[in-house]
C-alpha cells in the first residue's frame, strides 16, 4: 500500500527545512534521502538503507568524515529513533564548521504515540525497518534543547509549523566537541 500521507509529510517538512540550509548538507537519519536531494549540495546517512542514502552506517555517532567538514547538520524527524542521540549530537558538533548550524524537526511524545498508531498499516518505520525498544516517541521541547545543550549547542531558533504540530529547531555550536 502507497504511503501518500507520509510522502506529503516528508515534502511538508523538507519545504520548511530548506530555507534555513547553508553551504555543505550532513542529513543524519536521512531516509529517502529527500533533503539532499531537493538541496543539491550534501550527503545523507542512515543506519537503513531507503534506496537512495549516501552513506549506510551501523552507528551514525562515528561517521567517517573529517572534523569541520560541514555547515549544517540536519536530523528531520529522526531523532526519536535515534538510541544513542547524545553521542550522535557530539558528532554533529565535531563534523560541523565554527559558524555551522544543527537543524531539528520533532513532534512532541502524545501526539507521536496517536500518530505512529494510526498510521501503522503504512508506516516503513514500523512495516518495513521495524521500531526497536531503545526509541521513543518524539520529544518535548524543553528535551531537545537540553540534548542540544550538552552536545555543546546553543538554541538559536525554535518555530512552529505542521499546523503548530511540529518544531523546528535551530542551534549553533557554543563550545567544540573533538573526538578521541
């Protein structure tokens, strides 16, 4: 069974992400890979292969780039999935250049439960990847600026769209994470 309402989603958010890219793309939980995509400029990771991801990885909080080779990061609507999410937020911080930003989309924990329920029967996340124990659903805001905090990230935008459903947000690094 197509999956039109989750396409129209993905199209919805990447329409909202767009304008607030720059320079080089690092799409972490990139999917179809749509936002790269529609960007031109950039490469997407997943740790599933959708058809069309740059890069498959077992673990995207030790990615094979250099430190600094990026101007944005981007995780739509992935970060719920995401189990080990501080440490992949640190990577992000190490991959991103000194004036680059992180940009997140989420959908708070309620609304995610009624959401995934519903929309099971057509869900690939669930049909055909299948959700693990160690994700959640969605975050509350006050949750993802904390995550973005202690990956050195200062909140620079939070804004509303998805009918006030969904969130995004935009963080710029405070302090350099280097990995060991």
């Amino acid at each position: 069974m197509r999956d039109i309402i989750g396409k129209y989603l993905v199209n919805w958010r990447v329409k909202n992400v767009l304008p607030y890219l720059k320079g080089d793309l690092l799409d972490i939980g990139c999917g179809t890979n749509e936002l790269v995509r529609r960007y031109g400029k950039g490469k997407g990771v997943d740790v599933y292969q959708w058809g069309d991801v740059n890069l498959v990885v077992e673990d995207t909080s030790n990615l094979p780039y250099e430190e600094k080779s990026f101007d944005t990061v981007t995780i739509i609507a992935a970060l719920n999935y995401i189990p080990n999410r501080e440490e992949v937020l640190k990577e992000a911080n190490r991959l991103l250049r000194k004036d680059g930003i992180i940009v997140i989309t989420m959908i708070p924990p309620t609304i995610s439960r009624v959401w995934h329920f519903l929309r099971k029967p057509w869900d690939a996340d669930q049909k055909e990847r299948g959700i693990a124990r160690v994700e959640v659903f969605g975050f509350k805001q006050e949750e993802i600026r904390q995550l973005l905090k202690s990956a050195g990230f200062k909140v620079a935008l939070e804004k509303s769209f998805m009918l006030r459903i969904n969130k995004i947000t935009l963080a710029k690094k405070e302090r350099e994470i280097v990995r060991d």
